[in-house]
C-alpha cells in the first residue's frame, strides 16, 4: 500500500490512542510525540511504532526539524491549542491535517459566535452586559478550557461576587438554557464534499453530574456550587426525527466557513455542543474544529459509523482514511496545511 | 437467497434506520417512504434502496395501491400510530409485520393497564381520582407522545393548577414511583415461541435530565417545571440476579396476550418500560408493543443480543431475520397482518 | 486444543454469562452451577454446556466432591462471597482461580484501607468517631453489599438519629468526596505481570440516579431519603489525560498485594472504584478484587479492550484466555488457588 510509505504522528494526549489507532488500522505507521512522564504510558498500547520523547512542548520546534522530509503528516487534536497556542500550529512545518485558519475563529469567542450565527442555525443570546441579561446566564472566561472557568448565575447581585474570581480574565455572557446537552461528531470530507455523523456523547462533569445525586436539603448544607470539569463522556443516540436537522447543521457551519474563513473553510473532524430544549429545538453552544474527547467513546465504531461503514470505524480512523484515499487520489494537499 | 424477491418497507422516523439496514444485512431489498423534507436525508444511506416520496402521510393510501403485489412487507414502528392513528394502521393493504389486534391494547390506557395486571407482573397503583391519591403522583394525558404531556404533582391543590392545561383531554393519576427507569427491549418469536432479550436503555429527557445538574438553590429562583420530552437514549445493562425476572415479565405479558387479545397476541419487538426501586422491585409502567426507539443505540448489537447471535444482531435486524426464516420454511402467515 | 479438555464453572449469577461466554470463546467447556429457581433462565444460553442445580448454596460442599478430577476450573466472582462467605471460599476444593488470600483484605474494611493507603493512591479521610468528622460523610457499614447500608450525613444530629437504623453493626465513617464516580475495570495479568484496562463504567443505583430528575421543590414535599441500590451499569469513558495515572492506580495496588498479602498478591480481574473531583484528582474509595458486575456491559469488548485484542475481549473472556495460555505454557498454577 502507497500510505505504508507516509507516517501518521499526534501528541500525547487527548485521543492520541484513537488517532493512532485508526492509522494503524488503515495501513500507516504511528509517531506518538510526547514528554518524559507520559513516555512509559503511550508505550504500553502495540499500535503506537514510535514514541519520540521530547524534554517540554516549548522544545517541539525543535524535534520538528529533525521529522522534515520524512512523509509524516500531524493529526492535531483538542490539545494542540493549549500546549502551543494558535500561533504555535500556525508556524508548525511539518504537514497538519485541516485548516489552519480555521483556528483563529476556532479560539475567538466573537468571531465564533458571527460563524456559527451567520450559519443560520440556532445559538443562544449573548447580553453585552450584565444590565441586559435575562436570568439564569452562563458566565463563560474567554480562555476557558475543559469546562473549567464557566459560571452559573441567578441575578446581577451573584454575578458581581462571583466575576471577581475572574480575576479581569474577559467573558462572554449567554443565556444559560435549560436543556439537556448533546455534542455531534461530524466528518467533512474535502474529497467527497459529504458531511457524516460519526457519533454522539454527553461529556461526563465533575461535580455538575453528581449534585443530581445529592438531594436537595443536603446541598442547602453544604453549598456546593457545580464546575463543569470534564473527565470523561458517556454515549447517546439521538431522535431519529431530530437527525435531518443534525445533519443539515453541519452543513450550515461548513458551507458558512468556506465563505467566511477561506475557500477551503472548515474540514475533517469537527463538533457541535448543543442544547436539546423541551420544544426540540436544537441550540449551538460551541464548536470544536477538530476531534473532540468524546469520540474516545467510539474506538471501535458507533451506531452512526456503522451506517455509513463496515469495519469498525471511529473519528480517529476515519482521518487516517481521508489521508489514505488523498494519497491514492493524488489529492493529499487539499487536507494539509 | 429467497428473501431476495422480498423488500421490507417502513416510514421515514422512529427506527426506519435501523429497520432497513437489518433488512439489507440479512439480504432483503429496501424502500423508505416519506414526505418530502426528509428525502434528502434518507438518501444519504447506502442501504436504502429506494426512497419514495409522498407528499403528506394522508396520501399512503394512495401510494399503497401501487405498492400492492411487489412482495413489499411493511414493518411498522413508533411513528405509525401517531401519523395514521390505529384505525388507519388497520386500514392498510399491504403485508403489516405484527399483529394489529394489539394496537387497541396499546393505544387504550385501560386496557393496556388491564392487560399488564392480568399478565401478573408489578404495576404501580392507579387512582380514578385525585381524591383518592396517594403523593406523589405523576398525571398522564391519554393521548400523550413521546413523553410531553405528562406532569409530577405533589398535592391536590398543585394538581388542580396543573390539570387546567390539559384542556378537559383525558388523564391518568399514577403512583409515582421513586426508582430508576429501565427500558427492557424484548423479541418474541412465533417460529420458535421464545423471548429473546435484544437490550436495554433509559431514555434521555429534555429536561429531566438537565435538572440535576442545577444546584437547589438555582432552581428556587428559576422555577424550573420538569419536562420528559424524550430526545435520545442511553444504554445500560442490568444487575444479573434481576435478569431471569425480567425474561419472566416479557414471557407474562405475552402469555397474557394470547388469552386477552386473540390467540397470536402479541409478537415481534416490543418493550417494558419499568422503574427499579431500592427494594429492587421491578413495576412496568407501560408497555410499547413494536420496536422502541432505545434500540438505535444497538445497530451494531448490545451485550445481551451477543449472547444469542454471533452476528451484531439489532432489533431491526431481528425482525428481518424473523422474516427470512418465516419464507424459508414456509411460515410468513404466522407474522404477517 | 489442550484447552478443550478443561471445563471452566461459575455460580449462576453476577457475572456468570459473561464468564461462561468468554470460556466458551476461548474454548472451553461449561458448567453453571445454580439453585433450583434459576435453572430454567440459564439453560436458555447457548454458550452453557451443562447446569449444574444444587438445592440451596450450602450444598455446594457436596456438590463440589462430584466434580473433582474432572479438570473443573471455579471463576469466582461478587456473589461468591455473598453465598459463601470468605470462609466457605477458602474452603473450596476445586481449583480456584484467583489468590484467596486477598479475600481477607477485601472483606475487611480496615484491612482494605490500609493496603490501599499504602499502596499510595489517594483515599478519602476516615473519622474513627462522629466527633471528629468533617461533614457532609457516607456512612458504610461493614457488610453493606451492592451499595444497601450506606447512607450520607451533614451533621452529627442527623447522623445520630440514622445510625439508629444499623442496629449495632459496625460502621465507617468516611469523608463524603463531592466529586463523580468512575469505576475502572482492570486486568493483572500473573504470566506477563502487566497491567490491562479492560473498560470503564458507572453504576446505576435506585433511587440516587432518579432524584437528580426531581425538582427541588418535590423532594421538600416528598422527603425522599437516597439510597445506592446497584441495579445496573452505563459505559464511561476517561479523559486521556488521567489514564496514565488510572494504569498506574492499578500497578500499585497490585504492587503492594505482592508485599502486604503474600508473593503472588492480587491477580486476575479487579476493580478500583473511584470519585473524580474538580481538581481532576482520582480517589480511590474501595477495591473489588475479583470481575465486577460494571464489565458485563463489555461482553463485546470496550473502547480500551479493544486497544489491546482484535477480538471482542471481555473481562470474563479474558480470565478464560490466560487460563489458555497458562495450560498452553505449563503454567496454570501460578493463576489457581
């Protein structure tokens, strides 16, 4: 096979496993590239055929010279961001699956929110300030990651105590809806132009997933305010009249990308954080514009993949299998930057 | 193959996923038939053979005419009886997997209930009036889909509040059971005259199931009023020591069936739609007698289907198997309608 | 196959039709042994070549005289104890996999504590009195099984009115981590002397699982007192980035079983149950050392199993396939008791 020439390499850390996987899975070597103390935990797993230690993330400058001119292709991931920033990818050298443009409107809350508005699908209400809110909001710190750095406020009064542990850090104020949360995994392929549904999650919350367990005259006791830490995902499946929308939503945003960001706009892996509300009606939190943790959930495929493909065939894999038919189509630089 | 010749048919929502691409696995052509906003979706699927388009769900019987005589057998689900009611589901010409002498069993709230208590499985206590209620109880509309049109109510003057919004509509005052759902999804087969557990889920409710993640103290000041609009489903497995009751229950109400309703009674997919207490007392609140939408989790098989086939064997899967054996050995009559 | 020659039995319950559908896969023979009232559920398994009933659990002893010689390999798992006590454990006759010592660590709970202590993962405080308890606290007493006899407090008057309902039994008082639960399912492996993930779960308990779905205001009518009854489980996934901690967990407990109990230690499966708090920090509040229930929703393998094997491997399939191997290289009494 053509693709056994080429190797496929990410960092340590956030589906690293997935990704490397599904290369192996598909007929590429792995590069796993990582710091000392995670060097003997990514060495367990036999899919991984290298892991290339380097002393912090800051020193990867450096390794990436020595990887030159050896056909590996960087599958970036939901840690990339937080370990190099968005002008540490941008000056990667080394060939990067997706658009790297992408990331600016990626970390950009406001440029954010103008995509995913102008998409037309549904978002919801951001409050410029305080004095116009409609309560409960949702108080989000614009570097929040992970879940960590969100608050939930009931009045103007809570939110002046609580805004002060931002510390100045700038925010978003959003109408905090009540509803339950749903996170979709697409696929657009640059070479088919289709839109798949890989799979769906709800992410796993510490403490917001287990104040449900403690009855309510406890938490008057204890006071316990919710974070939204994520540590992990559990799957879901959804209505099967509400997946036409799903479908078309991510359409929405990639057809709006291609205009907004550049003509090759927005592809490969990517999610949308939604709100199913009581009326059915689906409302766009976030989007990740890469692989998101939740599809760790689906190494061996979901009920989604599985409608799509016969082998087992998870996010991760099914980059890799993008990568492959590029090759085998001669068409690899539409999907690198 | 002989089910070659045959094309198992069924109605874009619900499960009609899952139902088609059983039937293609197991060898059978594939006709979905929809109104025209969701053709484009279903057309996405590789195993959907046809897609037919009609223009409101009031003109199927037109369509069926010409349908009539192609070895075309449809394979009802959740959505037939809210898009055609029961007696337009008695109505069709075509071949009808199931038997629709259920349906009046199902879609009666008394004699649904009949049914379940004379199968001899737990129930909770129903109440004609609120008079005689004991707290909490939760109310439910007759014609209620989908879980919208149901409340909790915790005394008789909240319940005279709440039941003004049913606008003079039908209702049944339930005990309200404190434990936690299971729905259990059953196949029985009238070739072989056994229960087959395929698996299990609970359903995710918007926003039942975003309440517990809002601290007490936030839903005083909001007021937020729980809804159960069921948008998804996840899956579950139950503790062992409890299994052999369940297949006991699906055998109960099927026995049931034979006696009350006529002597096929009730066969195919159907689900127990329970609540688990801390005395570990399993109560069926209502009983789904055709495939629920729980099962689109195990388009790929669950842990349970596992342990009968080596195939990924899903619900859907299982009817068009069911099917197959039926004209291999010359038995289709047996679960046609 | 050599391993043909071996028959692998378990008890009729908890796990036993993940561990006899492992046996059977790797390809073993099969017994399930199990009083009267069960017999009927587990003959309808295809994968059980033999049921085996005995009258009540304490004719085993007889039953077990019957079956020696016969290459009869025993697996235990959660209900041995509950059946048997750790006494009629250590008495059984027939080869046993697993190390019987460990039985009186897990028994006891200050036994446990302290190897889990000093294996050094993180534990939660235990109070020696109600006196110098930091509130809120779970209150576990000694023989609590499958999650009944615990119950939470937020004072020492609450608590004082509770213990009441102990009747005498002897009690731990442990610090009540806020934080959500995970239980991860681990494999040690005596010929390799590594360390496996095999998958991941949370437990589904009545009615702390259904209170979260009841508005605040509804548990101040209806009082509603938590209770942990395990009648379930739901998949889980970890995030990637506390995975390496998770496999070490596992390392060190196993490391320390090798000096606190004997030089074998704890082998086969066994299960760290812990709480993951907004800081991302893992505490490890019991250890099951033996499959926990949690693993039969793997009976087709997990996202981590299948890091591993390219067969569907389950945690019961997986002590089958090192007892395979153990025949295989000469070194089955490394695993027997």
């Amino acid at each position: 096979m053509k693709n056994s020439r080429y190797t496929i390499a990410t960092l340590g850390s956030h589906s690293a496993l997935q990704i490397l996987k599904g290369a192996h899975d598909e007929g590429f070597k792995t590069l796993l590239i990582t710091t000392p103390s995670r060097k003997e935990f990514y060495q367990r797993f036999p899919f991984i055929d290298q892991v290339l230690v380097i002393e912090s993330f800051s020193r990867f400058p450096e390794a990436e010279k020595k990887l030159k001119n050896k056909n590996i292709i960087i599958i970036p991931h939901g840690s990339f961001v937080a370990y190099f920033g968005v002008e540490g990818n941008k000056k990667m050298t080394l060939p990067y699956f997706g658009n790297k443009k992408v990331l600016d409107f990626e970390a950009d809350r406001k440029k954010q929110g103008s995509w995913l508005r102008s998409s037309g699908i549904k978002v919801p209400k951001e409050f410029a300030t305080i004095g116009e809110a409609e309560f409960p909001v949702i108080v989000k710190s614009y570097g929040a990651a992970g879940g960590a750095g969100y608050f939930l406020s009931s009045s103007k009064k809570d939110f002046k105590s609580k805004i002060k542990n931002f510390d100045g850090e700038k925010y978003l104020i959003q109408q905090y809806l009540v509803g339950v949360p749903l996170y979709i995994h697409y696929f657009y392929s640059p070479l088919t132009n289709k839109i798949e549904i890989m799979s769906m999650d709800r992410r796993y919350e510490t403490n917001a997933d287990a104040i449900g367990r403690i009855p309510s005259r406890y938490q008057r006791d204890v006071r316990i305010e919710p974070s939204f830490v994520v540590v992990g995902n559990s799957p879901l499946v959804l209505r099967e009249s509400l997946l036409p929308e799903a479908f078309r939503m991510g359409e929405q945003v990639v057809a709006e990308s291609k205009k907004k960001i550049d003509n090759r706009g927005l592809f490969g892996p990517f999610c949308l954080e939604t709100i199913i509300t009581p009326g059915q009606e689906i409302y766009t939190i976030e989007i990740s514009a890469r692989i998101v943790a939740g599809t760790n959930l689906f190494i061996e495929g979901s009920p989604y993949s599985s409608l799509f493909y016969k082998e087992p065939m998870s996010t991760g894999r099914r980059i890799a299998r993008e990568i492959k038919l590029g090759i085998e189509n001669h068409k690899l630089e539409l999907m690198l930057d």
